[in-house]
C-alpha cells in the first residue's frame, strides 16, 4: 500500500515522497523490515523517537514521529503528527481496510463486568447462528476458534488485524472489551463502533490513571467518540451512568435495577442454582448468580435487542447462558461448595461476597482466600482486606500474582487496614497452593470457599516469573481428597 494511502485523513506533515510502497506497519523497531513504516510512539517507559536510527538500518522506508530526528536520512520519508498513537490507530484502520466498519462491533467498558458481558454476548449470538468474533481479557475468538491475548486491548495493530481477520471470516458481530488504558492510549482510534456499554465505575487502575477524575474521563472519551448511528447503553444506577453520556452523538439507552431505565430488573429470587429474574415484567430463569450477575445479564439482554435480535429469542437465551470462566464459577466436593471469582477490585470483592451472604444458611461459614497483585494500585491492598474480613468468617491472605514486589511487603500491606481484632479472624499464608489448601482443611461439610482475584488466569507470576497456576485445579485437588 503506498504511503499517502496509508496517512490519508491524518494530521501530518510530510518530509518526502508519499508513493513510496509501504507492506508492513511496526510500532516495535525490533520487528521492522524492509519496506515498513515505523512509528516512534512515547511509551510510558520507552521513547520510540530513540529507535528511529535503528529502525532505518533495518530497512523502514517511512517514519513516523512526534519530532523529527536531528538529521534526516536520504531516501526516507518522514511524517511528523501531533500524536503518534492517535495516528498509529488511523494508519492501522486504513492499512487493514477499516475492517471495523463492515461489521457490528459492539465494545462494553467500566469496571467490572466487561468479561461476562462480552463473552456471554458472544455465546448468545452463535447460539442465534452468527459468525461472531470475540475480544476479552480471557480469550479472543472468530467464532469458536481461539486466538491469544495480552491486554485487556489489543495495541492498535493487533485490533486491527484481528478484526480484519473477522471479516474475512465472515463475522457479522463482534463484542469487544474496551479498556480505560486503551481509550487513554489511542488503541482504538480510528474503529467505529456500533454500540457501546458502560457498567460501573469504582476504584481500580489509579497506578496508571492517579486519580478518579482521571479514570472516569478515560471512560468517557469512549463515549464520546461513538458516532452518530450508534447507540450508547449506560447502567443509571452507578452515578457516573449519566456522565459518560452528557456529550456523546450516539442514542442513549439506559438499563438497571433501581431507578426508572430503559431496561429494568427485578430479581425475585436468588439461588445458588441461579436467579428468578423480571426484565421489562417478563420473567425468566437464569443460571447466574447474584445481583451484579443481573446487572450483566440485563446489559446483555438489551445490548442483543438494539443489536437486532428480537425480545423473544433474547429472554430465551437469556435463559440458557452459563457463567463465564472464573466468574463465580463453582467447585465442590466433600459436601464443600468453592467458588472461584475474578474479583480483584474492591467493589467486586464487596458484590461476590455480599451475594454469597444473601444465599448461604447461617450455619455455612465463608471462609475466603485473597490477595492483591504487585505492581499495581497499591491503595486498594488494605481495603480489600477490610472487604474480606468484614464479609467473611474467616480469612486467608495470600498471593495473588506478586510480579516484581515481594509478596511479603503486599501481605503487609493488606494487613494494615485491620484492626487487632480483625487480624484474629486472618491467616497469612504467602504460597497460594498452600492458602487454598489451608481453606479447605478448615472448611467443614456444607460451608463455602471463595478464592476471589485470578478466576480464569493459568498462570501465577512470581519475581517477574510466569508459572502455571489454576485456583479451579486446585480447589478441584483439594476438594478430592
């Protein structure tokens, strides 16, 4: 593809000759190649404008930059932008043939629920039939083949590419998690979405984002940037519901439990089996659990019908939607019931275990395995285990993935926010094999295990280290015995 193809409609000015064929874009100079565009972004760690040089040694016909290197070398063009990740995305939706735009992409953003969301979405439209794509933090799909993931995101790039894949395949849906870090980051510049979602907002990222105003307003450049013909589906119980709105062109919609929505619920009745649910005064059986879960479950439900699918068909799936993995997700064995959560927010700790409370019988103990990962926002450590105390009989603190801090100093951490008396319910344990073990050697018949912050993840990390770890194998093993 020639160069002025692949800059067309971005702010740029241009040192060279714009017909030069470009057959590769590279952000990561190491992956550069005769004939590719390299773009120098500014990274949170590494300035890209170093690897120009290098770059061009390997064969990068075009650049693209913040600022222009101090010489400029013969024979390479050179196009200077405002924001080389904002033009990073619109390259890459030009480079792939706005595969965005041939298909229904619909991309749900907050806190918490992103994952069950989209996934279940995903689940519902292939059960109508459809050729479907998938982006989440557990897996991406077409249809149910499974590619690998990283980011909760994929780089501009990689969206790009896999959508163009999607395509290509067929897709006439996708359901996509969008991440606050991405819209922050410009990854999803340039893809046009059908339909968004937003579900909450609570305190979660402030390592990267620092404050609260900040995380929220990432959310909402997300909304802000939907187009005209698409439609915007907010959660007006959380109060940054209405927010995330207030300047978007999209149709607004709204959904929720507790105030007046477009689409309302009312949980009858609430079960470990699953929920008796009213959305909109039609009632149904659902097979998840717990009020969040009818809070998904509702965003669901409405996401499918602004998407095209008929009221009927949508309660009628609806119905026969399984909880995806590691969310809520169950164990049992000698007469133990473990539960397995992603949980590693604040709020979604609070949800998990205010609805385990909401079910179990008074003679069930809860007895609740947690930690909080390293390398990350440090501020939410003791009011988890403050959460998890308050909610729970008794407590095991442990690792969740400690990375490159010392799992001891996070444990410290956690301990501060209780009190003497509440570090009388806790045991620390800092081998999660091993806290999880401890948990069901107390746990007595018909009392309830939560292991809460990995849920679906195989891997534990431990000094930088990735090793294979699976809370539901554990549990499994332990349950066994």
């Amino acid at each position: 593809m020639k160069l002025r193809d692949i800059i067309k409609g971005i702010e740029a000015e241009v040192s060279g000759p714009t017909d030069v064929e470009v057959n590769d874009l590279q952000f990561d100079s190491r992956r550069v190649g005769k004939g590719t565009l390299f773009v120098a972004q500014r990274g949170t760690k590494v300035d890209g404008h170093t690897f120009i040089g290098g770059a061009i040694e390997s064969g990068a016909v075009a650049i693209v930059c913040e600022e222009l290197p101090a010489s400029t070398t013969d024979g390479v063009s050179y196009v200077k932008v405002p924001d080389s990740s904002r033009a990073l995305g619109l390259m890459a939706a030009n480079y792939y043939g706005h595969p965005s735009e041939q298909l229904k992409l619909v991309g749900i953003t907050g806190t918490n629920g992103k994952t069950t969301t989209v996934t279940l979405l995903h689940r519902m439209f292939r059960m109508m039939g459809y050729h479907v794509g998938l982006v989440s933090t557990i897996v991406n799909k077409i249809d149910e083949e499974e590619l690998a993931t990283g980011h909760t995101t994929p780089d501009a790039l990689e969206l790009n590419q896999l959508l163009r894949r999607m395509v290509d395949a067929g897709c006439q849906y996708a359901f996509m998690e969008v991440s606050s870090h991405a819209v922050v980051q410009h990854r999803i510049a340039g893809v046009r979405f059908a339909g968004a979602i937003f579900s909450n907002i609570t305190h979660d990222h402030l390592d990267f984002h620092k404050t609260m105003a900040n995380y929220i307003a990432a959310k909402k450049g997300f909304f802000d940037s939907l187009p005209k013909d698409a439609w915007a589906l907010v959660n007006v119980d959380d109060k940054n519901g209405r927010v995330m709105v207030q300047n978007t062109q999209a149709k607004v919609y709204t959904y929720g439990l507790q105030h007046q929505a477009d689409y309302h619920c009312r949980v009858i009745e609430d079960t470990f089996e699953g929920m008796h649910l009213s959305i909109n005064g039609r009632e149904l059986w659902c097979r998840l659990v717990g009020r969040f879960n009818a809070y998904n479950l509702t965003a669901i439900y409405a996401a499918a019908v602004l998407s095209g699918i008929g009221d009927d068909d949508a309660l009628r799936l609806l119905s026969l939607l399984e909880a995806a993995p590691g969310r809520f997700q169950y164990v049992s064995g000698r007469g133990i019931t473990a539960i397995v959560d992603y949980a590693h927010t604040p709020d979604a700790l609070q949800n998990v275990i205010e609805t385990i409370d909401q079910i179990r019988r008074s003679s069930q103990l809860l007895i609740t395995v947690v930690g909080c990962g390293g390398d990350r926002d440090r501020t939410k450590r003791p009011e988890m285990a403050k959460i998890a105390v308050e909610g729970s009989d008794k407590v095991v603190l442990t690792s969740d993935n400690p990375r490159t801090e010392s799992p001891d100093a996070i444990l410290d951490e956690m301990e501060a926010g209780l009190s003497a008396e509440q570090l009388s319910h806790v045991v620390r344990i800092t081998d999660r094999r091993q806290a999880i073990r401890t948990a069901c050697m107390m746990a007595r018949e018909g009392d309830i295990v939560l292991v809460a912050g990995k849920g679906h993840e195989k891997y534990q990390e431990v000094n930088g280290v990735r090793s294979h770890f699976d809370d539901v194998e554990e549990l499994e093993k332990e349950l066994a015995n």
